[in-house]
C-alpha cells in the first residue's frame, strides 16, 4: 500500500504543479512533454484524477495530522 500511496502523491505533485503553470504562465508541462504522444497525454491526466480520488478517499487514515484528532 505504501508504493501505492508514494505513487499517488507523486501524480497529486503533477498534477498540482502542472494547474499551478498553467495558471499563472499559461504553460502546460504535460503537454509540453507529451504533445507528440496525445495518447499517454491523456493517460497522465486520468491517472492523475485517479490518484486524487484515491488520496481523498484514503487520507483520513494515512495522514499522521488528521488521524491525531
């Protein structure tokens, strides 16, 4: 489960700097990166909301803060 959880968070870290570029210098990393491939392009972005429902579901009992209270 861990590698699952770091797997997750590393698409969550994608995915948030990705919105993050392309907000403030409309700049998409993925895009940049993957254009020529539309098709794993595409698989990065599901994976990522994949991962970010997986957090949300998961985070109460991973996270060390939230678990305390």
């Amino acid at each position: 489960m861990k590698a699952l959880h770091l797997a997750a968070y590393t698409l969550l870290w994608v995915g948030g700097l990705n919105w993050g570029l392309v907000g403030l210098f409309d700049f998409n990393l993925v895009n940049s990166l993957l254009g020529s491939a539309p098709a794993i392009e595409k698989l990065v972005y599901v994976l990522v909301g994949v991962a970010t429902v997986y957090i949300i579901a998961t985070h109460m009992n991973d996270c060390k803060v939230c678990s305390k209270s």
